[in-house]
C-alpha cells in the first residue's frame, strides 16, 4: 500500500493557480525529494498534503485515509516541519519535547530520550533553546516531528539558513532515519546536491506543476 497518494492536486486562489494538476504517490520506506526554485510551489504542495491549506481540486490520501474524509487518522502517523520549526525560546530542548509529547497518547519520558539522543541533542537537552544556534533548533524540531514515530517524514526546506556543519548533521540524520528507522520521506529544498544525497526519486517542481520525476 502507498503510504502517501496525491491525485490531481490543484490549488488556486482567485486568478493565480498556485498547484496544478500534481499527481504522485510514495510507498513505504521510499524517500522522494522535491526540487524547485523559491515560489515554485513546493511549500503549497506541502501544505495541501499536511491540510494546512485547503484543496481546491484533487484528493490526498495517506496509509489509506482520505484526508477530506478522516484528518485525524490520516494525520496520525505523519511528522513534518514547515519553513521552520516552531518552538518556545524561553523553554528548555527537553520542555518543548514535552509539550509536543503531550499532544499524543503515550509518549514515554523514555521517548523524549531516545529522540533527544537521535538528533544528537542529549546533552544539551535541558538548556534554553534561546541558548542553541540555528543548526540544533532545527534537530530539536526534527526531534519534535519524529517524537510520535512517524511512518511519514514530511520537511520542508530542512537545510535552509544551515552553515556548512549544520547541514552535514541534518543530511546525517535524515540518512540514520531512511536506513535505520525505515522512515517515510518527502524533504523539499532549492539546493539539488541536498536533495540527491538521501532521495531515491526527485520530483522537479516548477510553476506550480510537477514537471519531471528523476
């Protein structure tokens, strides 16, 4: 079964049709990058599939739920960051773990560990994250998508603002989660080199169309 199925997605407001007519699925285990430049519309894509944005036209279904019909359970099971993550500054790493774990059933204080230790923030996990440079905020958000054990990995622009050394590790954790956790993936950038290094298929997307799949 397709973990993810996308059918002729279109949005539009007023005159200007930002999607149109996108249609691709994603199987289990599968990593699939999207590539374009700013404004080409891979942010929208994104957010039709996380429902942050309505369809205009089209249909998204995820593990099999259609995500008009049933969001909830087709959002069960889905991680993602959009543009950037969203913590509380004034909290510590571990904090804000804690306030994303209470938004699901049965979030172990053994996992907010375990994710902490995966992006490799383990020993800085109870500092401020006003004291984090911009590289271990966006592992700490990566911590935050995947606290749930995501079978869908969605990120968009994940590398964006990184220096060299914050996106060597970010490229390295999301390697650790396709071969070691067998995680989902849709990772958007405009930097093609990013996207090869972990994707198995790059969609390019341009106009708001999905022109070519690599």
């Amino acid at each position: 079964m397709d973990v993810l199925k996308c059918i002729k997605l279109r949005k539009k407001i007023g005159e200007k049709i930002l999607v149109d007519d996108i249609s691709f699925s994603i199987k289990e285990g599968d990593v699939v990058g999207f590539i374009g430049p700013n404004g080409a519309g891979k942010t929208t894509v994104i957010k039709l599939i996380l429902g942050l944005m309505k369809l205009s036209d089209g249909q998204v279904n995820i593990n099999g739920f259609d995500l008009k019909k049933n969001f909830v359970k087709a959002m069960e099971k889905v991680g993602s960051i959009v543009e950037s993550p969203d913590l509380y500054m004034y909290l510590s790493g571990y904090d804000n773990l804690k306030l994303v774990a209470n938004n699901y059933k049965n979030i172990s204080k053994n996992r907010i560990d375990e994710v902490a230790k995966i992006v490799g923030l383990e020993n800085k996990i109870k500092d401020k994250v006003s004291t984090y440079s911009l590289g271990m905020r966006q592992r700490l958000g990566l911590a935050e998508a995947i606290i749930n054990k995501p079978q869908l990995l969605i990120l968009d622009e994940p590398i964006n603002g990184l220096d060299p050394a914050g996106i060597k590790q970010i490229r390295n954790l999301l390697k650790t989660l396709c071969t070691e956790y067998g995680t989902t993936m849709i990772v958007s950038s405009h930097i093609l080199s990013e996207v090869e290094s972990i994707a198995d298929t790059i969609g390019i997307i341009a106009g708001g169309k999905l022109l070519q799949e690599i």
